[in-house]
C-alpha cells in the first residue's frame, strides 16, 4: 500500500481483528501492522468507537 498517508476503517475489519475471526482475522492483522509499520494514520467512526 503505497501513496497514502491516512486510511479510514470500517466497523467489520476492526470486528474481525478483535474476534480473531478465522476467514479475515489474519488478514486484518497483517494489513493493520504494514500501516502501523509505515506509521499511517488510522482513523474511523464514532460508531465504530462506541
């Protein structure tokens, strides 16, 4: 993922990194440790939050 400062995250990926999910868990986890890695930006929504 190249050219891109900030991403916005939807509920759903956030949900299956918590549950561990077994079809999307690991791809989750993979997608947010190259952004925290390349230090990006994550943002969501409030509702995501809440």
């Amino acid at each position: 993922m190249k050219g891109y400062s900030k991403v916005f995250l939807d509920t759903a990926p956030i949900i299956y990194f918590f549950d561990e999910d077994v079809n999307f868990g690991e791809e989750v986890r993979n997608i947010f440790e190259e952004m925290l890695g390349e230090e990006k930006k994550i943002v969501t929504s409030t509702v995501t939050c809440t």
